[in-house]
C-alpha cells in the first residue's frame, strides 16, 4: 500500500482549511478515497502540487533564461 495522508494533514501541508481540501477533492484537484467516513490522500499526490508543478511551470515560464545561466 502506497503512503497516504489524512484531509487534515494534507491542510496543514499545503496551508489550506480542511474546507478547502475536501472542494478540491470534489472537483478533481486532488485524488482522494473514501475509506469509511474519512478520506485518504496518496502522498503523492501533495508531493506533486508542493513540489513538481511549481518546477514545471518555473521551467516553462523561465526555460531558456535557465538554460543561459547554466552555460555561465
């Protein structure tokens, strides 16, 4: 089974209300199951908003001034 957190932790996480989280698990913004009464969050799934979507938007927005620096 894969690491999974609780709406509570991914709150505190991102900085967001528990409110906040279950809207996006609504909508799709974040992939959620429903175990019980509660539901589970793989921690990926938070690693992928924290970290991986914030560097590829750096890289797309700023790619090729990042490309220059890295030949410097």
């Amino acid at each position: 089974m894969q690491d999974v957190i609780t709406v509570k932790e991914a709150a505190d996480m991102l900085g967001l209300s528990r409110v906040q989280i279950f809207r996006m698990i609504k909508n799709g913004t974040i992939e959620a199951q429903m175990v019980g009464k509660t539901y589970i969050i793989p921690s990926s799934v938070i690693e992928d908003i924290l970290i991986k979507k914030p560097v590829r938007k750096a890289v797309e927005d700023f790619g090729e001034a990042l490309k220059r620096l890295g030949k410097e």
